[in-house]
C-alpha cells in the first residue's frame, strides 16, 4: 500500500505522461488478454497424450501406467466440457467434444 503522498505522486506522474502521450498512456493502461488463449490447447494434448499411455500401458500389461493414463484421459475430457461450457456452447451430449 502506498501512502498518501506516494499516491499523489504516482497520479501526478499519472496525469504527466497523459498529457505527453495519450497513445502510450493507453496502451499502457491496458494489459493484453493472452492467458487463456494459451492454455486451451491443454486438455486436448492431454487427452492424446493419455490416449497413447493407455495404448502402451494394454500393450505392456501395466495397471499403474493404465490407470494413470485413465485419470489423464478423464482430465482431458473434463478439460474439453469445460471449454466448451466456457465458449457458450450449450450442453447438449449428443454432439461430440471436438
């Protein structure tokens, strides 16, 4: 927390570089919007990923890498409802997640 002084200070600065350059004031202002851009790709990977260790772990006869890759596989699925829920699509379970 600043104090009060610091404050006036601050929005004095503020005012400052808004009078100078109101361009850069505002892009300055306003912070870009890429976090949630960037993990949507995550649950798909997910899945495929525990796609491929469920394969392995039938292939090998490991009930630690199946049900490891299960819960992956139930993640990437939660994942991808959860996306879809977020986009607005309505929740209809006779179209598939992709």
């Amino acid at each position: 927390m600043l104090n009060q002084n610091d404050r006036r200070r601050l929005e004095a600065i503020e005012r400052q570089l808004r009078d100078d350059d109101p361009e850069f004031a505002r892009r300055f202002s306003q912070w870009p919007d890429d976090g949630p851009r960037r993990w949507r790709s995550w649950p798909a990977l997910v899945l495929a990923l525990s796609g491929l260790g469920l394969l392995l772990a039938l292939a090998v006869l490991s009930p630690a890498l199946f049900l490891l890759s299960a819960g992956g596989m139930t993640a990437g699925w939660v994942g991808l409802a959860r996306r879809r829920r977020e986009d607005g699509d309505p929740p209809d379970n006779s179209a598939p997640l992709w």
